[in-house]
C-alpha cells in the first residue's frame, strides 16, 4: 500500500454526486477531488475514454480535466473501482444562481456537448445544468460519467431535463421578463412546462419551435399518464441518429437566438451616477487595493458586487479568484459580460444578502447553502451594509456578525445616516434605527472579534474599515 495514501474516512463525499450508481464524487486534501467509478461504470467510461472524446473536450476546456490515480492512493477504497482525480474548483455555483448570460452559456455548452458526442459515437445519459460549472468567465461540464456510447436509434433521455432546467428559465425570462432565479431555487428540476405555458404571451406561443419543442412534449407527456409507458414506446418507435442531430441544432438555433429584455436597474450605471465625488472613490479604490495586497488573499467575496468594479480591483491587486454576489440583475449579466470576456478569475452570482441561498434537496444536504460552498479569506463589503440593516431590518449587530463570521478579514463600509443614500431608504418608513451609528458599528466588530486594523474617512462622510479576526478584538 502507498505509504501516502490518505485513508478513505477522511476523504469528504460530495452530497450531490449520491444519486448516481456509476460512480460518486469525494473531496481529499486541499485541491484534490476523487472520482469513484464503480463496476457498473467502468465499461462505459473505458469506451468513451477509448473514443477520444474526453480528451477533445478536456484540451477544448468544455470538460474538467481528470488523470488516472491508483486505487491504492486510497487507503480502504474498493478494489475494484476506477479512480480519477480532478482539480477541484474554486467555487461551485447553482443554476438558480446565475445571470440569463450564464445560463443561455451553459445551455450551448450542454447541447454542443450532444453534438460534438455524437460524432466520437457517444452520448450523454442526462441534461442537468447541475453539471455545469464556471471557470475564467466559461462554462465548463463537470460529469465525466455522464459520457455513455450511443445506441443507433435511441431517444434523447435527456430532452425533458434540458427543457426544464436550461431552455424554460430562459424562456420565462425571454418571453415574459421574469427572472428565473427564485423560482428555479424552489423546485431542484427547474421551471416546468406548465408555468411556461401559463405565462407565455399568446404571440410567442405561435412560433414552431414552441410547438416542436414546449407544446409537443407537454402534451406527450399529458398522454403518457393516461395510456401507460408501452404505449407511448409503441407510438415512439426509433429516432434516427441525423434526427437527434437535427433536435439538438434546432435547439441550439432558439437558445442563442434568445435575449434578455432591459428590466429597469437601480446599480447598473452606479458608477456613473453614485452620490459621491471622483476624490472619494480615489481614495476608496486606494484603501481597498491597499488592504487587497497586504492579505494576498486566495479568495475575495466581494458581496454587493455591482458590475464588478472593486472585484477586478482586487484580482489586479493579487486576489487569486473573486467570488461577487449580486441582486440586481443587469448589474451582475454586465459582471458576467466582463468576467467571460476577460477571461478573468471572477465568479459573479445572483444572491440576496437577506435571503441567500440555502442547504436543500434531498435531506437537505444535496445542495450546499452559499455559506457552505464559499471559501474566502477576504470580504469586501462595500456601500452594503446599510442597505441589510435599513432595507432588510436586520439589527446592526447580526448584520455585522454575518459580514465578519465570511472571512476572517475584509473591508467594509460605513455609510452614515447623513448619507443622501441612507436617507433615501428612510424617506417613506419610520426610522427605528436608533443604534445605526459608527461607535455602535465598532463595537458590533470587537464583539465578534475583529479588530479593526485600519480605518479611513472619506471625503463624502463615509469610513471604510479593515478588519481583522485572526488576531481577535480590541
């Protein structure tokens, strides 16, 4: 036995890979991810391995990279599995969580994928964008047992699946301006073809691909409850391999021809419009890349990233990977424009700071809370903060508690209640914040055991803080 090999009860399974009979999923030590494939999967991996297919999409960056371990690298694993290691990614993010740019992305990535298969005699056993990840602004697939040789003749098992979790959020939004977001977080199969259905506008409904690819199979499916599975076998028959071809480029034709419309945005433009002066943000950029470059930090949660301005900062500044929370949704698809066409290190996602994303599936372990899947050494919390405890009525102290427990340094900003900005969110409510003041802010940090290491006033009033918690409070 390898005399380094890290035993198997230490190894972290990773809960939304339980499903799956070929093989499951486990973290190791830092940076390490396992892949164990079973014996019920070993035959189909090795064909599609054999194939070329894995290394076309690996060397074309559409599959994360994996290489071949001995078992023995596991203490106590099976013997007879196949074990792969694969880089583990930065940060792991939810469809539910992403800009319609991101899923309209990872929708062409899965039917390309379909494609490009295809022509290497393999397909692909399901469509979940839960096997879609981002890296460098790109979508990635993550599932290298979701590879299976194609059988001529077969129907696509996962047209359902793709329909429900990549085309209809696009739909909703596309066709009725309703972000798919919140409603994709409540049901882990994505939008259903009756909701789109039910909210479609009449004109969109006209258009063939609706009728082929939403109207057809809701209707199909309706009809299989009442005449059986056999019976719908018998009305199916067989679908030629060009007729599978055919689905997936008509598919791929609608998808990239869907956009977003213009919503109305409160901080698309805040850098153009903020209340404050250009001597101001000087000072707040210094501060900030100042902080960024003395913690060399792997991980920056920018939370409340806007467009991204201060997450590209703190990657100029030395920040590994940046990982930006965003409510506003044409903030974070113009983040998202400028992460993929900088190929940058910069992860941003729909999150609402009074509501983030929690643990749910199944047992509630299946997918992790956003406090779980985040790793962060940093947090920039800029011009945030008043907006939970103001907008959300989140008392001073929880606020700060929360903001402080993300990482175990950060900078935050402290916008007083003379701030045009604040007394905007007072204007038509009754102000009960008696304690939103800067000595009660500073003794919310010591109390949970940040010192404060470093502080400045702006020109504009406000004051930025960096603290610090691995040394404890003051």
């Amino acid at each position: 036995m390898n005399n380094s090999a890290q035993a198997l009860e230490n190894l972290s399974p990773v809960p939304g890979s339980f499903r799956d009979p070929k093989g499951h999923v486990a973290k190791g030590n830092v940076g390490e991810v396992f892949r164990f494939i079973t014996q019920t999967g070993k035959a189909d991996f090795a064909a599609v391995e054999e194939s070329g297919l894995y290394a076309h999409l690996i060397e074309a960056n559409k599959l994360i990279a994996h290489e071949h371990v001995p078992v023995s690298d596991i203490a106590g694993a099976a013997g007879g599995h196949t074990l792969l290691k694969h880089p583990e990614l930065p940060m792991v993010s939810y469809p539910y969580e992403w800009c319609f740019q991101q899923m309209k992305q990872a929708a062409l990535l899965q039917l390309d994928l379909y494609l490009e298969s295809l022509e290497f005699g393999v397909t692909l056993s399901d469509a979940t964008a839960f096997n879609v990840q981002f890296m460098h602004g790109k979508p990635i697939f993550i599932d290298t047992l979701s590879f299976v040789p194609y059988t001529p003749g077969q129907f696509w098992n996962g047209q359902e699946q793709f329909t429900e979790q990549f085309l209809n959020p696009l739909l909703l939004t596309a066709y009725s301006g309703v972000p798919f977001n919140d409603i994709y977080r409540g049901s882990m199969t994505g939008v259903s073809s009756d909701l789109i259905s039910a909210v479609t506008p009449l004109r969109k409904k006209l258009s063939w691909r609706y009728f082929n690819y939403i109207h057809l199979p809701r209707q199909s499916k309706k009809r299989s409850l009442s005449t059986g599975a056999e019976g719908v076998r018998k009305i199916e028959g067989k679908l030629p391999k060009e007729g599978f071809q055919f689905i997936l480029k008509q598919l791929r034709g609608w998808t990239n021809a869907l956009s977003a419309p213009e919503a109305p945005s409160t901080w698309v433009s805040y850098t153009q419009t903020r209340t404050y002066e250009d001597r101001s943000v000087e000072q707040k950029v210094r501060f900030v890349a100042d902080a960024v470059a003395q913690a060399e930090p792997g991980q920056v949660l920018d939370i409340g990233c806007n467009t991204g301005e201060f997450s590209f900062l703190a990657l100029a500044a030395g920040a590994k990977h940046v990982v930006g929370l965003e409510s506003d949704h044409q903030a974070l698809s113009t983040a998202y424009a400028q992460a993929a066409e900088k190929g940058a290190n910069f992860l941003p996602i729909y999150q609402n700071a009074t509501n983030p994303s929690p643990a749910q599936g199944w047992a509630s372990e299946e997918r992790d809370s956003i406090g779980a899947r985040v790793d962060a050494d940093f947090i920039l919390a800029l011009a945030i903060l008043h907006h939970i405890i103001i907008s959300g009525n989140v008392p001073l102290p929880r606020a700060v508690a929360y903001l402080t427990d993300l990482a175990p340094s950060g900078v935050i900003e402290w916008v007083p209640k003379s701030d045009p900005m604040v007394q905007t969110l007072l204007r038509n409510r009754e102000d009960i914040f008696a304690d939103y003041n800067d000595a009660a802010f500073e003794q919310a940090l010591q109390r949970n055991g940040a010192k404060i290491v470093r502080k400045q006033l702006l020109e504009n009033g406000r004051t930025l803080y960096l603290y610090d918690r691995s040394t404890g409070g003051a």
